[in-house]
C-alpha cells in the first residue's frame, strides 16, 4: 500500500510537470504560428502599446507590440492562429496518446495513459475521450480556469489520481516503470 501511495504521488508530480512541458509547446506552436501570420506595423517610438493598436486594429486582443512593431493577428475560427496548435493539441494528446500512451510532455516525465482494465495502450477513440475537456477549453475559453480547477481537484482528491479526461475515457495514467514491469 505504501508503494502503491509513493508511486501516486511521484505520477502526480510527473503529470504536473508533463502538463506544464505539453503546455509550454502549444503556446510555443501560437507564437511561431503568430510570428509567422501576423500583420506587422512599424511604430513611432513616442506611441504606447495600446495608442499603436488602437491605430492598426479594431481589438486590443489580437495586437501586440513587440519593440518597434505592431503584430496584428487574426484570432477567428478560420485563422491558422486558431487551427494549427488545435491540430496540434490532437496529435500530441490524442494520436500520440492513443497510439503510444504518451504526449510528449508524458514521453519526457516517464509516465503513460493505459486503459484502466486491460492495462494496454488507450486506442484513439479513449485518447479522444482524455482530451475532450481540453476541446471544450477551446471552443468555449471562458470555461478554461473553472475546468482547470475541476481537473486538479480530481486528480490530486481522488485515491487513484484520476481527472475528468480519464473517467470520461476509461483511463490511468502510470509511471512507465510499472507499465514495463506489468
């Protein structure tokens, strides 16, 4: 039991830390796609960030000065600022997942999703199940902190550290050490 209990707590600083990394390459993945789309404007020295994007866009949402330039960027449904990292998100959480037990950030921190009875890989359709609250954040970003919460509180309240993702998919999310010894 007291084996079982240290494992838990050393997966859950595991996922924690998997998250964060997963995290780090989606916001990667909106820079570069941002750097790379954006309109750029050049930006009299004496204008403030807010002057600068008020003169080049309708929001303050999508502008962003950085140094000397303005970036404007479409944040719409159609954009690619939109579409890339959420194809991304599904290759890294549901493909990779599905396929392998890992995202990339769990391939770093040697954890694994496995399906919770058969203990095997989880399959695309239970990987899909996982990320379903993270498309939800994306569609509807007003429920992202409130689920965000939901999600921490399940996993570090329940005995088996399983989040909304897993209970919805069926899964668990080990230490790869245990899954090679099984």
């Amino acid at each position: 039991w007291m084996v079982r209990m240290t494992e838990s707590k050393s997966v859950l600083v595991k996922r924690g830390l998997a998250w964060a990394i997963d995290s780090f390459l989606v916001l990667f993945l909106i820079s570069v796609v941002v750097i790379f789309t954006a309109e750029r404007y050049d930006v009299p020295d004496s204008w403030s960030e807010k002057e600068a994007c008020s003169q080049f866009s309708d929001s303050s949402d999508n502008c962003l000065v950085v140094l000397d330039e303005a970036l404007v960027f479409d944040l719409g449904v159609k954009s690619p600022i939109f579409w890339i990292p959420f194809f991304g998100l599904l290759a890294n959480f549901v493909v990779l997942t599905g396929l392998t037990g890992f995202s990339i950030g769990k391939l770093i921190c040697g954890i694994r999703v496995i399906n919770r009875d058969s203990k095997k890989l989880p399959g695309l359709t239970a990987a899909a199940g996982r990320t379903l609250p993270w498309i939800l954040v994306t569609a509807f970003p007003q429920i992202g902190l409130g689920l965000l919460f939901v999600e921490i509180g399940l996993v570090v309240g329940s005995s088996d550290r399983r989040r909304l993702g897993d209970r919805i998919a069926g899964t668990l999310v080990i230490s790869r050490s245990t899954s090679q010894d099984n």
